[in-house]
C-alpha cells in the first residue's frame, strides 16, 4: 500500500511540475508499479477504461476531419463580421462559440483547433490575443462540462457511473449555463478596455469574404451530415441500448466511408500522448484500488462528513476543485471515481446518486484556476507560448481562480437546491 502511495505521489508530482510529459511519467509510474510486483498484471489490466480511450480518439478524429473543411475558420471571421469587429463582442462570442463546440466535440481537440485561428483574427484586428486565449479556454471546460463527451473527466465518470448522455446533460447543462453567464461578467470586468479596435483593423475584417475561408464545400457537407448523426445517436443513446463509445466509432468509421479521407492521415493527428496518459494512470489507479488505498480514503471521506451525504458532496465539489486546480483534473477523477463507487456500493439508490453530479462539478470548474488544473489550459499555454504570447503561471491564476470559485460557488447552490 505504502509502495503505491509513493509511486502514485512521484507521478502526480511530476505531472504538477510539468517538467516530462505526462505520458511518459504516466507509463513509468505503472511500469514501476509491475515490475516491483506491489500488483499483478492481472489485477490491475482491468482497470483499464477502454470505452474513454476509444471514445476520445473517435471524437478528435471527427474533430479532425471538420477543421479541414474550413468551417472553424469561417466561423471565426463570420462571428468577428457579426459584431463589426467590436473587440469585447468578439470576445464574448467566440468564447460563446468555444463553449457550445466542446460540449459537443471533446475540448481538448476544440482548443488545439481554436488556438491558431484566435490568434490570426488577433493579429488582423491588431489585438492582444491573451484575454482572447483565456476567455476560451475557461469556456471550453465551462461547456465542455455539459456533457458526456465534451470533457475527459466527464467520460470517466460516466464510464464508471453508467450514466446516459441525456441523463448527464439533465443534471450538469444548468450549471454550466450559470457558470458561463458569470464568465461573461468577469470578461467584462477584466477585459473591457484591454480589446479595443481602430477603425482600420474593423474595416479590414468586414472586407473579408468568410465564404473563401470553405476549403471544401462537398467535405463539409458530408462531415456536417455524419456529426449531426453522431450527436442525434447520443440522445438517443438509451434506445440504441449502446455506449456513447461505441456510437462515436460508429460516426468515426462512417466518416471514413462517406469521405473516404485517409483514414492513417487523420489517425495521425490524433492526440495520443493523453490517450496514453489515460492508459498508463488508469493502472496505477488500479494499484491504489488493489492494495486498499482507496478503501481507506473512502473511510476516511466518510468520517469527515459526518456520515451525511449531503455534507459529502459538498466536500466533493470543493475538495475536487482544489485538488483538480493542483494537479490535472484527469488523474483527480480518475482516482476519485473509485472513492464514489465503493461509497455508493454501500448506499444503493434508484436514482444516480448526486455525489456523482459533484464529483462532475468539482473535477470540471476547479480545473480552470490553474494552467495545469486541465488538459485543455496546458494545450494552450503551450501554443501560445510557442507562439510568442507566454502566459505565466500567476498570470493565468489571476483570471482562474475567480471563474473557479464562482463555478464552485454556483455548483454548491444547484446541489443543495435540486438534490437536498
């Protein structure tokens, strides 16, 4: 127990520290795990969630494939055209914009889309693209909470929780719409007079012709037909009596078809490196759930809650939150979810129990303090600075930590009101 402890410290250490990719320190730290013998293969193999991994490559290669279309980009200028190129209107939009798309495509693919086209319509309009930046990546985990599909922590949840697509958007849509409001609030506070535009830069975007910016009208129209089957097949997932998972291989594999795009081309560009992450955590998760780790942690949980489960989902939200602003809000939950499970072994309900919706909560909007706090804030920390826009570690906590405990504060009201 004490040896898995160690190893799972030293991975989350190094995960905070960002000074190895998380992969990488991923597979060493489950690597080690195995071959000290502290678990078996067998023991720990199985925890390997497949239906997140499969869901998420599904999803970015759908992602993939319409960004090649032109549509992202058309989007951009289109939105920067409806608002006649007024800085903090744009902003709010596109952040607007960033939150429905990672609802319904996972973030981490939204923003790493996102992230070039922002910074081109910046550079247009002749504007700082650090508030921009920042107001998307908030909206991205904002709206990327909503659903099953739009966030990674949700997928495990859901995973482990079986719970339904349109089950989760019932209980998590309100507040994220809430938290998306407040964000809207703090952009006016803090950005208002920071995204201002000449009359030059406005004129010279309404002469642009978005209709230009559509590489290809026949690969967009199929991609756009095959995405709204996708999304239709989530709703209607109860029916189908299949996994989001397997619905989103199903729209992955028809877009293959239809387009008959390479499928190795758009493999490619999937974002492995956190897939494996997600492979190489899940096994040492599976260590600490082995050696009794997360026996003790529930115990322990239960203690400080007094027995009440009300009392426990608070601490749910907010210890989430603040763990998720420390380290990753991926490994967070991963672990976490193994916590919620035994507690709500021992209390079986009808109804999913609400521990799961703050778990959801907590995981999701204190990931946005912090630049590590989620995947979707390191991608485009890194894209910016490889750009030339650094944005510090204190920089980006400024703005973070505020729409966090507004989110948290939101989330504590909306449990407290619809489940107690």
């Amino acid at each position: 127990m004490t040896a898995a402890v160690v190893i799972f410290g030293i991975v989350y250490l190094f995960i905070a520290l960002s000074k190895i990719p998380n992969a990488v320190i991923a597979i060493i730290g489950a690597v080690t795990l195995l071959l000290l013998q502290i678990v078996t293969e067998e023991e720990v193999f199985h925890h390997i969630d497949l239906e997140v991994i499969f869901l998420l490559a599904a999803m970015m290669s759908l992602a993939n494939v319409a960004g090649r279309t032109g549509a992202f980009d058309w989007a951009a200028i289109k939105s920067a055209q409806l608002v006649r190129g007024d800085g903090f209107l744009l902003l709010v939009l596109l952040a607007i914009l960033t939150a429905v798309a990672s609802a319904f495509l996972d973030n981490v693919t939204v923003v790493v889309l996102a992230v070039p086209i922002t910074l081109s319509l910046c550079n247009t309009l002749k504007l700082d693209p650090i508030p921009f930046l920042l107001s998307q990546v908030f909206a991205s985990n904002i709206g990327g909470a909503a659903t099953i599909v739009g966030d990674p922590p949700n997928i495990i949840i859901a995973s482990a929780a079986d719970i339904g697509f349109v089950e989760f958007m019932a209980h998590i849509t309100i507040p994220a719409l809430l938290s998306m409001l407040a964000l809207i609030g703090l952009l006016f506070i803090w950005f208002r007079n920071k995204v201002s535009t000449d009359v030059d830069s406005r004129q010279s975007v309404m002469e642009q012709r978005p209709d230009e910016l559509i590489t290809d009208r026949g690969l967009l129209i199929k991609t756009g037909a095959v995405l709204g089957l996708t999304v239709l097949g989530f709703f209607f997932q109860d029916v189908l009596k299949v996994s989001p998972a397997i619905i989103a291989m199903s729209g992955a594999g028809l877009l293959f078809v239809v387009t008959q795009v390479d499928p190795h081309d758009v493999l490619s560009h999937v974002e492995w490196d956190p897939l494996t992450f997600f492979v190489g955590l899940f096994i040492l998760v599976g260590g600490l759930v082995e050696t009794g780790v997360i026996d003790r942690a529930q115990e322990w949980m239960v203690d400080i809650s007094g027995g009440d489960e009300r009392n426990l989902a608070f601490i749910m939200v907010w210890f989430g939150g603040t763990a998720s602003a420390i380290v990753d809000n991926i490994p967070f939950t991963a672990t976490m979810v193994e916590i919620v499970a035994k507690i709500v072994e021992e209390n079986p309900a009808e109804q999913t129990s609400p521990l799961w919706w703050a778990l959801v909560m907590g995981a999701d909007f204190g990931g946005n303090a912090t630049m590590v706090g989620a995947s979707a804030n390191v991608l485009v920390v890194s894209m910016a600075r490889a750009r030339g826009y650094p944005i510090s570690f204190i920089g980006f906590m400024k703005y973070g930590i505020p729409i966090s405990v507004v989110s948290m504060l939101i989330s504590t009201g909306y449990i407290w009101i619809r489940y107690y």
